[in-house]
C-alpha cells in the first residue's frame, strides 16, 4: 500500500506529464511494445514480395507481413523501376523455400519489432533451417541491419556467411558487385 502523499504525487505528475504532451494520448498512432509480443510465432506463407519480405496468416488467420531481420535482398522490379541485379533469383529462392509453408517467427531482443512499413522484423526458419542464412550463404542476400538498431544477435554469422559466399563467387556474387542495399 503506498501513502496518501505519494498518490497525490503520483497524480499530479501523470496530470503534469499529459498536459505537457509527454504522456499519449488514445489517438497516437504509438507501436505496440516489444515485450507484449511473443518471441515465437508460427505463420502460413500465403505469398512473397521479392528476396527478403512476404505475407502470411497467424494460428489467428489474421494477415501479418514479415521482413526478414538481419539480410537484404535485391530489389525486383516495382513502381517502374528495374529488377536489382539477383532481384529475381532471391525472389525465387524465398518463394521456393516457404511459399504454402508453416515457417516459425523468432524475434530479435536486440532489434526493432517493426520496420517502418509496418512489417514484422523476424528470423525465419522452416523445417529447422535459418531462412536468411540460407539465401546468404547461396549467394542471393547480404547481411545488412539499419543503423538505427544495434547489430541482430545473428549479424555475425551472417556477415562471415556473406563473405564466404563472395569470396567464392556463389549465387548472384557471380555477376553482381552488390546484393542489397
């Protein structure tokens, strides 16, 4: 049980706080907090955008969109523009290994829950395997992060998967100097 005099203090500061606009109010627009959200989700992929991001339904049937957390993949072609160079091969691979599929989410303490877009940010396996390692390590994806996060957990395995596949020219590294961003 707290004091009177700290309810009071309690009160005034929160009234304080919301008339100054440091609290928010229902209106806002504010993301939901990442510890509220499970580490662990299964979705059904019902379709994939390009390399690196696609659509599914949770054990809800609602729709989710997924990034996935710690690579980047060439752009395709959209909004005129032209395929990336190895846009199409990720493309196809990510389509390859989890279209139809039940893949498992795994979110990342150390990164943003949602990009700007509003997709969740998540490792992807299917079937035991590290979807993101295997499109880095066959040469269709880079290891990247924003800079506005600190490094994923997995960035390093990642980043040493990059440079080995670079390094022996697998994949798109065949013909392209880049692979994302």
């Amino acid at each position: 049980m707290i004091s009177r005099p700290l309810a009071r203090s309690v009160v005034v500061v929160s009234i304080v706080a919301a008339l100054s606009g440091c609290g928010s109010l229902p209106s806002d627009p504010a993301p939901a907090p990442t510890a509220s959200l499970p580490s662990r989700e299964t979705v059904v992929v019902t379709s994939t955008a390009d390399g690196d991001t696609f659509t599914g339904r949770d054990a809800g049937g609602a729709k989710v969109k997924v990034r996935l957390l710690g690579i980047d993949a060439p752009e395709t072609a959209h909004n005129g523009q032209t395929a990336a160079c190895g846009g199409n091969a990720a493309a196809a691979r990510l389509q390859q290994l989890i279209k139809g599929k039940t893949v498992t989410l795994i979110a990342d303490a150390r990164s943003d829950s949602v990009d700007k877009y509003q997709r969740l940010l998540r490792y992807v396996e299917v079937d035991g395997r590290d979807v993101a390692l295997v499109l880095i390590t066959e040469g269709l994806a880079e290891a990247w992060y924003p800079n506005s996060e600190p490094r994923p957990q997995r960035f390093q395995i990642y980043a040493d998967a990059q440079r080995s596949a670079r390094e022996s020219r697998v994949g798109s590294w065949q013909t392209c100097d880049k692979l994302g961003r």
